[in-house]
C-alpha cells in the first residue's frame, strides 16, 4: 500500500510531512520513494544524470535514503511571469506555455505522471505522493493532475494536513473534506493539525470537534519547529526571520528569484535580509544577487529601480558582490537574446564583470558540478574545493577577469566581485563560512563558528514528527516491505 499527503491550501506543510515520512519508513527498512506528479517551484534540483526536479522532492528522496530521480517529480513548472510557465517534463525544458493554455496538455501530462508512478512502483514498491495546493479546488476538478484527478486513479488512503497558524483551521479541514468529490471523501483516513504553536492540550477540545465534525480522525498535532531543510518555494520567503549576526547580507529579492536554498545556511550564520529592488542597500556588509528564471526581464527591474546604480557603488566601497547564475548574468557588461529568454534584443548589463551572456537557444545547462577555487582574493583563498549544480540557459564568455573556479565563473583582482553559474556554493559549509569570517575579520568583529557537523535534519524532523503522530495507524498502511 501507499499513501497520497494532501492540503487545505499551499504551504500548510505537506512537503514536510512527506520528509518526515520518507525518514521514518527508511528507519523502519520499508521500502519507498517520494513522489510529487506536478510542482510548480523555483527551487530546484539537479539528478545525477542531469534532470531537473522541485527541491522538495529531492530532499525527500534524500531522507528516503535514495539517489533523487526525475520520475519522482515528472513535472516542474517554474514561473516566468507573465501568466507564462516553463514546463520540464522528465527532467528536461518541454515548452513555455500560458496559464490559459496550460491545461490544453492535461491528458498528456497525466499519461506522463502515471508513467513515472509506475516506473517507482515497480523499483521501489511503496510510494508516499504529496499533492499540490490545495486538495478542494473545486474549479480545477476535471483537470486536476496532482490531487483529485490522480486520487481516483490511484485510489489510495489519504492524510489531509491543516495549517493552524494561519487560523480558520476548522473551516480548512471542514470545508476540504466537504468540497471532495464523494469517492475521494472517502479516502481520507486521518488529519494531521500543523505548525501548532503554544500549548497542545489547550487544543483537546479542538481535536474532538474536529473528529466529530468530519468523522475522520486526527492522527497528531505538530508543534511548529525550527528544524532546517531547504525551502520548497517562494512562500518560504514570507517566513523568514532576520538574526542579530554581526554581519549583515543582503540578497537582492528578485520578482522571478530562484534557488534562493543556496543561502539558507548563510541565515545561520549571518544576518541575511532579502532586499525588494528599489530599497536601500546602505549599510550591508555584501551584497548577492541570486538566480532568476528570467534574467532580462529581472534584470530591466533591478536597473530601472535603482538598485543596480546601488551595487555599483557598493563595489565602488569594496563591498563584496556576488552573482550567482542568473545574478552572474546581471552583473556582466552585455546580454544578447536571440529570444529565448525575453524578447530578441542586446541588452545592456550592471557592467561590472566584462563579459557578455548569449541565449542562442531552448537549451539548457543542467548539471552537478565539483570545482576547485581559484583562490584568488580573501574569500576564495580560504576555499578549497566546492560541490554545487548549473540550472541555466545562456553560455557566458568574458575577456580580462579570471576565472572563479576551474572552468568557470568571474573574479575580479581584488577578489571581491565573484560571478558563478555555481548553485549550491553556500551551501558548502567551507563556502559559507569563508565568507561569514572575512566579513567579521572586516569589520572587527570577533566570531568563532562551531565547524563540526551538524545532526542530520531528516533525523531530527523525524523525531519531531513520531513524537506527536499517530504512527502506529501511518504504519498500518504499509506492508512493511523490507529493503
């Protein structure tokens, strides 16, 4: 048997339930992969054969204890504004379509959705499916190839999550289990009540009404936690805290940013701001311009709301810029699109790195990468040798800079200005440390960070989650499938 996790609405916690899941089935030797048929993120991930997948559903894969694979999200669609997705299918860029168009392609996405389940099945055995969105959207029913549509297909048992913290969590569940079609209602086998903050007794009455009201029972309430995995998608963004770290960076907060997991282990360590173009980049200590889907459009944003004049002058100040893909781009002095990314055109840059970036087709660069540091400068000299990924369209070539890392990327002489197409720098510990410790050395502040290895986070998530879960009910789904 498998299981489908399904929500009241977005980010309610599914992806974490299905994390927490995958670790405590691996820890019980069952046998099973993650799955999420469509998912529409930024923040992605690259196989080691070089597809591309939501970052959820490899870090799921992750504390299942697998290699992630593009079966397990068979479709990404990642937003490039405009009403205008990408769609990747099986790892690859398929084609840009308008949302009104989008569903035009059902019937073959869903042919491809099965596809993959079945490819999981047969290698894997049990699946636990995350659904997207929200489980009731009752306008979408005929089209819907995530949850409603795959539920009856599939015909499994279903947790439904709730979001306590944003209130209403009695009209979420309620009203989702009300609005399923019939044949779905019935699949529903247990609620779990999530980000739960204060004291979980004051909620007993709660899960008594709950339970009468929808006569299906409450399998836990969870206490919302701190525990880091990498974010799912930009509604991550509206969750995050600023820290009183001696440091402060600012990350330029792009309309159409991506990959922005590539900085939450600097949040750790640093006080990281994501900062909308147009307000005031005074007073940083660096400055990172991330990833963006769409690198002109993004870019004409950044120029015309003054802060591309404000980067400028920050390395004018010897303030360190950093430029990661998209960002890398930005910061070279031309762009040419034969149009590919935005309409065709030559587009002029923030002019600091000089280079010029061509989009000259439908393809792109998706890779992981192992590269060692130039050393060049007081930030890279303390890194050795890095692991990250390249998501990008684009090829980069610049005249009269040195490369950041072998084979790749821009750093000026006084290592200062770093331009990569490197996902995934920061988060090496090397990486992020480096550049946490020169900007405290910078401004004479003591900081001595502790560089042992962190306890697993799909551990310590599942802990959390066995502690306040009904896990004896969740396990009877299975069959107990030994690896």
């Amino acid at each position: 048997m498998s299981v489908m996790v399904l929500g009241t609405s977005s980010h309610v916690g599914k992806s974490t339930v299905v994390t927490a899941l995958c670790r405590s089935l691996l820890r019980r030797r069952i046998a099973h992969a993650p799955y999420k048929s469509q998912n529409m993120s930024l923040n992605s991930y690259v196989t080691q054969d070089g597809g591309e997948i939501g970052i959820a559903q490899a870090m799921q894969a992750m504390a299942a204890g697998l290699v992630p694979e593009v079966a397990m999200n068979p479709i990404l669609l990642k937003p490039k504004g405009d009403q205008t997705s990408q769609i990747v299918l099986m790892g690859k860029p398929y084609r840009d379509v308008k949302a009104s168009t989008y569903y035009t392609e059902t019937d073959y996405l869903f042919s491809v959705a099965i596809e993959a389940i079945n490819t999981l099945k047969e290698k894997y055995g049990h699946l636990v499916i995350e659904g997207a969105g929200g489980a009731a959207e009752v306008n979408l029913y005929d089209r819907d190839i995530a949850n409603i549509r795959l539920a009856q297909y599939l015909h499994l048992p279903i947790i439904l999550v709730a979001d306590i913290e944003r209130g209403g969590v009695f009209a979420q569940v309620y009203g989702t289990i009300m609005l399923l079609p019939e044949d779905v209602r019935q699949l529903v086998i247990g609620i779990i009540i999530n980000k739960f903050r204060g004291d979980i007794a004051l909620f007993k009455d709660g899960v008594s009404i709950l339970e009468n009201l929808c006569n299906v029972p409450v399998l836990g309430v969870i206490p919302a936690t701190g525990i880091a995995i990498p974010s799912e998608d930009s509604l991550s963004l509206q969750d995050k805290a600023v820290s009183n770290a001696p440091v402060k960076i600012a990350i330029v907060r792009l309309p159409r940013i991506s990959n922005f997991t590539d900085f939450e282990l600097l949040e750790r360590h640093a006080s990281v701001t994501y900062v909308i173009p147009g307000h005031s980049l005074a007073g940083y200590d660096a400055i990172i311009i991330p990833g963006t889907k769409n690198t002109i459009e993004d870019l004409e944003i950044v120029k015309k709301s003054g802060t591309a004049d404000q980067i400028r002058e920050a390395r004018l100040q010897g303030i360190p810029i950093i430029g990661i893909c998209g960002g890398y781009q930005m910061l070279c002095t031309t762009i040419l699109d034969s149009g590919v990314e935005s309409c065709a055109g030559e587009f002029e840059g923030i002019g600091l790195i000089p280079a010029t970036t061509r989009f000259t087709g439908y393809t792109k660069t998706t890779t992981q990468v192992t590269r060692k540091s130039s050393g060049i400068g007081p930030i890279l000299s303390q890194i050795s040798e890095v692991s990250g990924y390249e998501i990008h369209m684009g090829d980069t070539e610049h005249q009269g800079i040195a490369q950041a890392f072998c084979g790749e990327g821009a750093v000026s002489e006084d290592g200062l200005l770093i331009g990569t197409y490197m996902h995934g720098l920061f988060t090496n510990k090397k990486a992020a440390l480096a550049l946490v410790s020169y900007l405290c050395e910078k401004k004479g502040e003591t900081w001595d960070p502790i560089l042992t290895d962190e306890a697993d986070p799909f551990d310590a998530l599942a802990d959390h989650f066995e502690r306040y879960l009904d896990m004896n009910t969740i396990l009877r789904l299975f069959n107990h499938t030994k690896r």
